[in-house]
C-alpha cells in the first residue's frame, strides 16, 4: 500500500460555522395624542390622562401624560409615558396573536416621543421636544417607560408647540425581537480539495 504524505492543514477535520445574531424589527406603530385646553386639564385627575390604545408589533400601547409632573419632585413638568396594555385592547388579529413576546412576557421595542403642531404639521423641535432612547426598552404589560422630565410647563408655555391652549405628543414605537440563525457546517473547501489533491498524488 502506497504511502503518502498529507500536510495536516489539508486534513478535512476543520470545520467551518457560523452564526448570526440580529435585532430586528417585527413592526411599528405612531400615535398622536392631542391635549385640547391643557391649563384646565392640569387640574382635573391630577392633570392624569391616556391616549386611546393603538397597535404596534402585534400589541397595544397607551401614550400617558401627567401635566403637573409625575410625582411632586418633578412638578413644573410635563410626564410622558408609553405603557404597554397587551395584544387585547385592540382586534384579535393574527398579527395580534403572533405578537412577539419573551420567555419573561417581556416585550423589545424602541420608542420616541416629540411635541409636534396640534393640527398635526411637524415643525421644528428644539432639543428639549425630543426624548429617543438609546436602544430597544423592555416593556412589561401595564408597566410605562418614558420621560418624567418630557417638557417643563415653562418651556411649553414659551414654544411654538402651545397654541390656543393645545398641544400635541407624537409616540412612534417599533418592536423588535432578538434572532438568532446557525448558520450551515461544513469542511473548509480549500483544506478539503488540497486532501483529495494529495491522496491522488
């Protein structure tokens, strides 16, 4: 029986793999919730109120808005919130059904709030207008993520964004899920062609 020799980085043992793992997008959803006479609603409810539930990513949301501040220490501003309240408070859709939730019932998603026009024309937005979150948030039903220092009362008093007594907040959420995709093994192409190469000779 011949003999040969096989250098071992020709040996077809090596093994290629890989993997991804990628946050992405599964849908998104933006709702305006428009404030029509601010200075009396601030003081009905303790200036407490909710927008209609709208859908996003198969679940429902809620934009909550506190207009004497959240809490006493953060009175003299407004307190936006976006609240998560399940895939039931709107249509049982298939989306609805297949909404994406973790092992922990706990639901991804990017959220941005802004004051816009109350006719809904976007204008500019000073820095102070814009809350955007750096990466996904982990919502819990009945559980709100937000700003507690959205806007101060002085401010929006002073910008463009108050008029005729209204105001306007704009909620645009995307959920996203985490991924993960194995990719194909198999031997490395050139190892094994070199193998072959040396076994003919």
């Amino acid at each position: 029986m011949p003999s040969y020799y096989v250098p071992s980085d020709a040996l077809p043992l090596a093994e290629a793999s890989g993997s991804t793992v990628a946050a992405i997008a599964v849908g998104a959803g933006e709702h305006t919730l428009t404030v029509l006479g601010y200075s009396r609603l601030k003081t009905m409810n303790g200036g407490y109120l909710e927008s209609s539930a709208f859908k996003a990513g198969g679940h429902a949301w809620k934009i909550c808005c506190h207009l004497n501040g959240s809490v006493k220490e953060n009175a003299g501003f407004v307190s936006v919130f976006l609240k998560l309240v399940g895939a039931e408070a709107t249509d049982t859709t298939a989306e609805a059904a297949d909404a994406v939730v973790d092992k922990e019932n706990i639901v991804h998603a990017e959220l941005e709030l802004a004051l816009v026009h109350h006719r809904s024309t976007l204008i500019k937005r000073p820095s102070h207008s814009l809350g955007r979150r750096e990466g996904p948030s982990a919502f819990r039903e009945n559980v709100s993520m937000g700003y507690s220092r959205f806007v101060s009362a002085e401010d929006l008093k002073r910008s463009s964004f108050l008029k005729d007594d209204c105001f306007a907040v704009r909620c645009k959420v995307t959920v996203v899920q985490k991924c993960a995709v194995k990719g194909d093994v198999r031997p490395r192409g050139k190892a094994l062609a070199r193998f072959f190469s040396c076994i003919r000779g």
